[in-house]
C-alpha cells in the first residue's frame, strides 16, 4: 500500500512489515504525523492500474523473492518498497532502506563495470541481469543476482523500476570449484600426455637395442591406445563421469574407418576409472579387424559399435560383417587376445566372442560402482 513519505513523495507499505498493525514509520516517529492512508483513498494515478495494482503489490510482498521498486522521478532514484524478502536478504530495516539509492549495498569490492551496466540500463530503461558483489548490514559480502527493469503504466510512461535479489554465493563458489578442476584436469591431462610419450619412447629404444622392433611396435600401439582414451575424458574427470561416446570415437579415430563402422551407442556416461579397459579392449578388437576381420586389406566389411548402460554396468557390441569368411575360432589364441581377457577378469568384466561366418560377434560387459 501507499504511505506518505519525507518530500510528499509515495512509499509502498509492505503488508509483511513488522511493524504494529495499523501504525506507519511515520507515526512510530511522530505521533502527530498524518496516519497511514488506505489503498481506496488513493488517487487512480497512484496506483500501478486498478485491482492489478492491488494485487500486484499484495503478491510482491509475500512472495520469497527479494523485491525493491525505486522511484526514478526523485533525487538519487530511491527505493520506495523493499518486501520482507529484501530485508532478510541484506540484514537491513524498512526504516534503513527507504529513501535511500540502491548503492548503499554496494562495497570495496563490488565491481565498477557491473555497476555501470546497471547506471546504463537505468539510462536507458532497459531490463539487466548482473551479478554484483554486494554487502549485509553486518558487512558480510554475498553474490547478488540482480535482476533491474522498468516498469511503466497504461500510457506507457516510467513509473517505477523493478529490481529483483537473487543470492547466488552457493553458485558462484560452486562455479569456482569446477573452474579450479577443470584446470586441474586440463594440467593432468597433459602430465598423462607427457607420460605416455615417455613410456612410448622407452618402449622403442628398448626394442631397438634388443632387437624386438615389432613387438615394440605392437605394445606402443596399445599404449597409444589407452592414451587416445584418456586425452579427450581429463577434462570430464573432475565431476567423476564422462560421456562414453566421445571416448569411443578417439579412440578408433586412428584406423580411418568412418564409412566403415556405425556407432549405435546412446548417451551413456560411465566413471572415469572404465576408460582403461574399454580404450583397450576396442583397441584389440579394430587391430583384428584390420588384420583379419572386416577392415583387413581387399575387404569392404562394416563395424556396428554399440554401447549401452544398464543400472551399474555398461555393454559394447561389436558386429562385423562383410569382411572375410570365418570358419571359427582361431586355433591358437594372440597375445592381444590374452591380454585382453586378464584384464578384463580382474575387472569383473566379462567378454563374449562369438565367430559367426560373415564375421565376429564380441559383448563386453563392465561392471562399476554405481554412478
């Protein structure tokens, strides 16, 4: 409601105020000050319009939303309604907040450019969101999601403007916590870059000075494997999942076989920690197929890659079809195979090859933690 103010200006009267029923700041502090009009005796063009007014005003004060409305047409743009919201938010009385400019919230620390976005909006009768740095009565600072706009009445001229709190501390903190691990993730992925190459250029003076160049050649690629794996899912591993599909693509980038394998899979997200068996298990599967299965050389075969999460595990198909004929199983298992299945035992896993004429049928199964 309206009450009168220092100057005749209008004040809106917050119906939440805890103030005694009836009385007005201006009585409390002069007995003999004119008392508190009611809405009825107020002039139409007082009003925001009509009944809305009414109900206008009535839904600002109770809602939990801190809400402010200036008036534009006084000295210094004063705050001439602040609901109950408002003064939990900022610690400030009715009687501290009305006739005084929104700045008086405003610290040391809160930013010169966001409050100029604010004066230009003002200027221009604009609506702004911003996110300023303001500070409580008792001086805490907190993360204030403003949100400033005019509004006007029904012949379209500036009455008041609207300002809307949000305290977003939680999310600014939260938002700087992901920064830090996001740059913490982006410096261990290139810590694991660096490792990778290390151990690679190990692996191939050793198997020059001794003469194993091909199985030299053979273990770096499964370690280049399991690096392509990890290169695109650090930056994902500080919120502990990554998106699996991504994962899958890098790491079967290398065998340049886009218009020969279909990736089926769905957004599924598994932890961080499966990323090592799944980087090699498909590694070993598209290093097959290249020598012997539907990618090998005079072939024209097709890959369907799928991959699905089901409660706490996640299930890859691999399909070839279309590559040379099989007549079974091989007689003697390889070494990748071998590798392959130890690892993939001592991760509870398990993998299903299945030799069908028109190519090979593999399941492998993940178990995890759930997430």
């Amino acid at each position: 409601m309206l009450s009168p103010m220092r100057g005749g200006a209008k004040v809106f009267q917050d119906p939440m105020s805890d103030r005694p029923e009836g009385k007005s700041q201006a009585s409390l502090n002069d007995p003999q000050a004119r008392p508190r009009r009611d809405m009825k005796d107020v002039e139409r063009e007082d009003r925001f319009s009509d009944t809305s007014g009414v109900l206008f005003e009535q839904a600002m004060a109770q809602t939990r939303m801190a809400v402010c409305l200036s008036d534009p047409h006084q000295p210094d743009q004063p705050i001439v309604f602040a609901n109950r919201a408002f003064r939990r938010l900022t610690g400030y009385d009715e009687q501290d907040i009305l006739g005084r400019n929104c700045r008086f919230l405003q610290g040391p620390k809160t930013d010169r450019h966001a409050v100029a976005k604010v004066r230009e909006a003002i200027e221009n009768e604009d609506v702004v969101v911003v996110e300023l740095l303001n500070y409580r009565k008792d001086g805490t600072p907190f993360w204030n999601a403003l949100h400033l706009g005019p509004i006007y009445d029904s012949k379209g001229e500036l009455l008041y403007f609207f300002g809307s709190q949000w305290d977003v501390s939680d999310v600014r903190a939260a938002r700087a916590e992901e920064r830090h691990a996001r740059e913490m993730a982006r410096e261990l992925s290139h810590r694991m870059k660096n490792m990778f190459s290390v151990i690679s250029g190990i692996v191939n003076v050793m198997g020059r000075v001794r003469g194993v160049q091909k199985e030299a050649a053979e273990i770096n690629s499964r370690i280049q494997a399991l690096g392509r794996a990890y290169e695109t899912t650090l930056d994902e591993a500080s919120v502990g999942v990554i998106d699996l599909g991504p994962a899958v693509r890098a790491i079967l980038e290398p065998y340049d076989v886009d218009d020969q394998i279909a990736f089926m899979g769905n957004g599924a997200q598994v932890p961080f920690s499966a990323m090592s068996l799944i980087g090699l298990v498909l590694h070993e599967l598209a290093a097959n197929a290249t020598r012997f299965g539907a990618w090998a050389d005079g072939a024209n075969g097709q890959v369907a890659l799928d991959w699905q999460r089901h409660g706490n595990e996640v299930v890859l198909t691999w399909i070839e079809t279309g590559g040379p004929r099989v007549a079974g199983p091989p007689e003697e298992t390889g070494t990748g195979a071998t590798i392959m299945d130890r690892m993939v035992k001592a991760a509870r896993g398990t993998i299903e090859r299945n030799w069908k004429p028109e190519g090979l049928h593999a399941v492998l199964t993940v178990p995890f933690v759930g997430v």
